[in-house]
C-alpha cells in the first residue's frame, strides 16, 4: 500500500481515529493489525517471509544476549540475514552470470532459477536485523523479550517499505512510552505528509514523464537531451525518495514516533562526501556504523589506504544493495573511487583553496560535485551497462534530430510547473536549514497559515500527476 494510493487515504483516517480511542496498553497490539494490514498489501506470500525473519531475530537476539561468548550466535544471525538477502534478492543474478560463464567452456549450469517475488522492504528489514544483533553483541541495548512489540517495531508501517533504516534501539522504547492526542503535534506531522506529497506527485511523478521517454529509447538521443534527462532525473530521484520520507516521518510524528532524519540539502553539497553525509543519512551511517567503520579500524595500521579499503568494500556492497545487476555495481564502485580520492586529497584541496577565492573555490566544487551527481545518478537508472556507458559518453555529442524538448512527452506548462515547484522545494529547504518552517508557520496570523495550507492543497490537487506511480527506492 503505497502511501500516495487511494488505498492509504482510506486506510489511515480510520486507522489514526481507532488508535487514539484506544487505551494506551493495547495500542501497540493495533498498531502491530494495522501494520500487517498495510504490508499485506504488497504481499502476503512477503509477509509470510518477513514473519520467519522476525522470529529468527527475536530468538537471536536473546542467545546473543545470553550467551557468555556471543560471537557464536551473533555469526550465525549474521548467516542467517545475509543468506536470506541473497537467497531472494541476488540469487538468479549471480546465477545468471554463473550460467553465462560456464557456457563459454560448454558446461550448463546445474542451478535452478528461483521464480519468486521479490518482498518488499527486504533490504530495510535485513539491515535492521543485522544492526539489531550487532548493537545487542555490543551492548548498546538489549534483547526485546516481547515477541509482540518486537514484531510492531520491525512491521511499524510508516517505515517497512523504505525506510528510514531506523535502528530498533531507537524505536523499540517508544513502542512503550504513551502517545497521547497532542493537536500541534498531529497537524505538524499532517503538514510534513502534505509536503511530501507535493514532492512526489508535482514534481518527482511529473519528472519521470521526460524522464521515462528518454529512457525507454535512450541510444536514439544525445547532446543536450541527456544533460536535461541526468538533471530532471536527479531532482525526480530526490523528491520521490525524500518525499517518502517526509511522508513517512510525518505519519510517525502525528501516531507521537519520532524515526531518523533522512535528508538534509543533499544538493548543497560542495564533494561526494559531503553528499553521503546529507543523502539517505539513516542507510549512510548504517554502512559507517556497521561497515566501514569496523573494517578502518581493522586497517588502521594502513592510514589512508586503511580508510580507502574500507571505503571500496563499504561502496561495492552499497551499490549491489541499491540493485541487481553489473550497472549498480560498477556504480558503487565508482562512487568509492570517488570518495577515495577525495580522501588521499584533503591536504592538496585544502592548499588549493587558499590560492583561490574562498567563493569561487565553493562555487567550482559545488558544480564539479553536482555534475558529478547527476551523470552517477543517470547512470544508475540505465538498463544495463552497455546503455550507461552510452549514456554518460554521449551527453556532450552534437544534439541528435529528435532533440525538441517539447518532443518528450512535456509542454511548456509542464516545464514551467517543473521549475516553479523545484524553487519552492529548494527554496523551502533552505530556510529549513535555518530552522523549522513549520514553527516558523505556526507563528504567522491565521489567515497566512490557511492561505499556505489551502495553497498546497490546490497545488497538490490540481497540478498532481495520478497515475499512482510507484516509489523509486521499491525496486532496492
């Protein structure tokens, strides 16, 4: 049930009235129906799945805790997740390409193809379970002994889809605290849901008309086309995922959960560094946390190389978690090659900076840093990898003869939407980096308020694209 669907606007209305006329003790127990209701919705043969995961880390959790040496039981947790990701993500991925290479010496491949759905939210799940067994061995919290609340917290509907990659130590306490009806605390997490909203369907759902047309065909175009198709599918990327987010964290806020911040001006970046710091922060720092860090200090003895080994394994294994196939790889890789570098060059950038205008020298990074963003992000979205290189070796060519950009399935009404809707967006997120503009809303007459509230309604209304397209972060 995705939270842009008809289905959603029905479904949480009368789940949030039930919630709060509810007594406090049995919330969690609602709160655990409604969340299966909703993932049942995108399958019940998945939710029989993540079912047997839940058990397998409840009763995990509490051996590791158990045990005097944990390393034992927390091996085979890890076992046991890992497995369960690659058995039903990756499997006939690398079962193809075993098929492929054994063919070359007239072998057939004795392997099976396994005919099954992907679940969804397996690569969220799993890497909250990882973290969970993890932070348990290392004592930053204990093993949840209530198989109930334990499963609420996995299942917790505003998240389980995608994300934020919320750490169970942070949310397993709420499940207990009480929540009670708190109107300023309702219509600001309402306001964040109408935000999100706004950034996927006005803009993220009206980015992927040019966007899908480009792509459906994308060796028939050049030059100027594929610059326009990498920009619009950076800004459609960004506000499909973060308007998930925000429509996500807002549902939690007005049930009284608060989940992790996901995104903070990724566009402001001035290095891809900078950028993995503001992009999908809950996943960014479960990798640094969980990934990299351990393997640094591992190779803390190499200095640098130490950072630039646990910098590749870190984004290799970041690339095939945002899909299957040698295009995701080979796009991790290139963004570990990347942050590498500016890793064995922070000495060398920082002397340069002071040989030029500190303004100019920010300006320079900034558009080195976002070109660099949106070539990586339309390669990510290729086919395959044949059609990535043709993309990022053909955006500079002479513009081939079907480059009208009225030809790509928008008008120019569709384009002024576009840039007028980015502005706010960008716009918005600026002042919010100086503080809440919710608060700061919320301090304006009356009739300012409920012109912007009405405002974005029309808007949303009016100027949404209804197709019910999916959420892009589905498919990892």
């Amino acid at each position: 049930m995705a939270f842009n669907s008809f289905n959603f606007l029905i479904f949480f209305p009368v789940f949030f009235a039930i919630y709060f006329l509810l007594s406090h003790k049995f919330r969690w127990i609602f709160l655990l129906i409604g969340s299966i209701v909703f993932y049942s919705f995108f399958s019940v043969y998945g939710l029989i799945l993540f079912a047997a995961v839940i058990l397998f880390n409840y009763f995990s959790g509490i051996a590791i805790e158990k045990s005097p040496d944990n390393k034992l039981p927390l091996f085979v947790a890890l076992i046991f997740n890992i497995g369960w990701l690659v058995l039903f993500k990756y499997f006939n991925f690398f079962n193809s390409n075993l098929t492929e290479l054994l063919s070359y010496i007239g072998v057939n491949n004795p392997l099976p193809f396994l005919n099954w759905i992907l679940p969804a939210g397996i690569s969220y799940y799993i890497f909250q379970a990882i973290g969970y067994n993890v932070d348990i061995s290392n004592e930053l919290q204990p093993a949840e002994k209530h198989l109930g609340k334990f499963a609420t917290c996995f299942l917790f509907f505003p998240k389980v889809a995608l994300g934020p990659v919320e750490r169970p130590r942070n949310l397993l306490p709420q499940i207990n605290q009480q929540h009670d009806f708190n109107y300023d605390r309702i219509t600001s997490g309402l306001k964040l849901f109408a935000w999100g909203l706004f950034k996927k369907v006005v803009i993220a759902d009206r980015l992927s008309i040019l966007v899908a047309h480009v792509y459906s065909d994308t060796t028939s175009y050049s030059g100027f086309i594929l610059i326009l198709t990498a920009v619009f599918y950076t800004f459609q990327l960004y506000a499909d995922f973060s308007g998930y987010t925000d429509m996500a964290l807002g549902i939690a806020e007005a049930l009284g959960f608060k989940l992790m911040k996901n995104f903070n001006r990724p566009f402001a970046s001035t290095s891809i560094t900078e950028f993995w710091q503001r992009w999908h922060i809950s996943f960014s720092t479960w990798l640094y946390e969980y990934l990299y860090n351990p393997i640094s200090l591992i190779k803390r003895s190499w200095g640098k190389w130490g950072m630039v080994y646990a910098i590749m394994i870190t984004f290799t294994l970041c690339g095939l978690w945002h899909g299957v196939g040698w295009v995701f790889l080979v796009w991790g890789i290139i963004n570990g090659m990347i942050l590498s570098y500016e890793v064995l060059t922070i000495k060398f950038r920082k002397n340069l900076s002071k040989k030029i205008n500190p303004h100019l020298f920010k300006i320079l990074c900034w558009i080195i840093t976002f070109s660099v963003l949106c070539l990586s992000s339309a390669f990510s979205h290729c086919k395959s990898l044949s059609e990535g290189i043709y993309f990022v070796t053909h955006v500079f060519n002479i513009p081939s003869g079907n480059s009208h950009i009225f030809k790509l399935g928008l008008d120019p009404l569709n384009y002024m939407i576009i840039i007028a809707a980015v502005i706010v967006m960008e716009s918005v997120q600026y002042f919010q980096s100086k503080g809440s503009v919710r608060q700061l809303i919320n301090s304006k007459h009356w009739v300012i308020r409920w012109s912007l509230y009405f405002g974005i309604l029309i808007v949303i209304l009016f100027f949404g694209e209804y197709d019910n397209r999916q959420f892009i972060y589905f498919q990892f």
